[in-house]
C-alpha cells in the first residue's frame, strides 16, 4: 500500500484490500491465484489500522514531528480491521457524519484531534461528544501533522510545487542531518504577467 504517492487536500477515499507481499506470515491470510499469472500465488490481508499507520510513518517518520506534536493513532485500536479511510484536514462532527454514512473505519486527520492531555471526556462538549461518537461508531483517527509538513514529499512541498515555487529550500530543517526534510518551504516564483 503506497499512501504516499499523491497528496489531496479535500477528502479521499480508498476503498478495498491490500496486497502486502512482504508479511507472507500474518494469521489472517486468504490465498488465492494471480489472475495475472496463474502459477503465482497471491496473499490478499484484510487492512488494519496499524498497516495504515505503519505505511504513514515509512512516508513522514514520527521522527520529523515536533517534539510535541501528538501524532499517530489517537483514537481506537491498532488491529480494527478497514475497508474505507477518510483523509482530512480536521475531525469535526461533520466529518463523524460524514464517516458514519460511508460507514469508513478509520479516519486520517492532518491536525491532532487529540493535543492537549485530558483531563475529562464530557460529551455535552464538542470535544467530548466527537471522542464519544467516535469510540461508539467503532472509528480510530490516525493524525499526520508536523511529520507530515516536514516529510521529504510531505504537504509543504506539495503546496509549494501547486504554487509555482521553484527553487525551493526547508524553511526549517528538521534534526536528521539532512536538506531533505522540514518545515516551510521557501523559493522564488514566476513575478505576475
């Protein structure tokens, strides 16, 4: 699964299962035949929310995320099976609907749902009722922030090359020793005709 090769800045869904050649070993294993060569046994593995978490991190490492971000899995289990992902930019109630109706299992969400500690859930609070809704319906939310600013083909280059900037440098290097990752992106642009 390559979550990675097309930003989108509305909502996306993808739909289906995976095919990971690399885990030939996971307990939850349906086999069958290749229809593109029939010799070829394929392993098809029902996704989970830790498979989407993990091709995430391979993408943006939390290692790029400001100390402290709150990213990863925020809500929900790690091994809840997935067949619908909603990518957004914020979870709010609307997109609780939203998922509810496309009866999606997990939702990707750019800003942390979840930042500062709790202290309570009170569901007559916004806050509290979406965490409700959110654990009733069975949803996780996986978060993507600052990692995903400052990954090498992250959301600050992919705005940045939608802009028409060229020549573009980090902003704000990130701490592993290397131009390629960051947060910002600056570079020149074409002047206005």
């Amino acid at each position: 699964l390559q979550l990675h090769n097309k930003i989108c800045l509305n909502r996306v869904w993808l739909y289906g299962r995976a095919y990971y050649p690399r885990f030939p070993n996971r307990s939850h294993v349906t086999t069958g035949t290749s229809e593109v060569s029939a010799s070829r046994e394929v392993h098809f593995f029902m996704l989970r929310v830790g498979d989407i978490l993990s091709g995430l991190l391979e993408w943006a490492p939390a290692s790029l995320a400001w100390e402290r971000d709150n990213i990863g899995l925020l809500v929900g289990s790690s091994d809840r099976e997935v067949e619908r992902v909603l990518v957004c930019l914020d979870v709010t109630p609307d997109i609780l609907t939203e998922a509810v109706a496309r009866e999606v299992q997990c939702i990707v969400a750019h800003h942390p749902l979840i930042f500062h500690p709790l202290m309570a859930i009170q569901t007559d609070s916004t806050r509290g009722a979406l965490l409700a809704g959110l654990l009733r319906e069975n949803i996780s939310v996986i978060a993507m922030h600052t990692n995903a600013d400052a990954a090498q083909r992250g959301l600050n280059t992919e705005l940045a090359a939608r802009l028409g900037i060229r020549n573009g440098r980090r902003l704000d290097a990130a701490n592993d020793g290397t131009e390629d990752h960051g947060i910002g992106v600056v570079g020149d642009i074409a002047p206005a005709r």
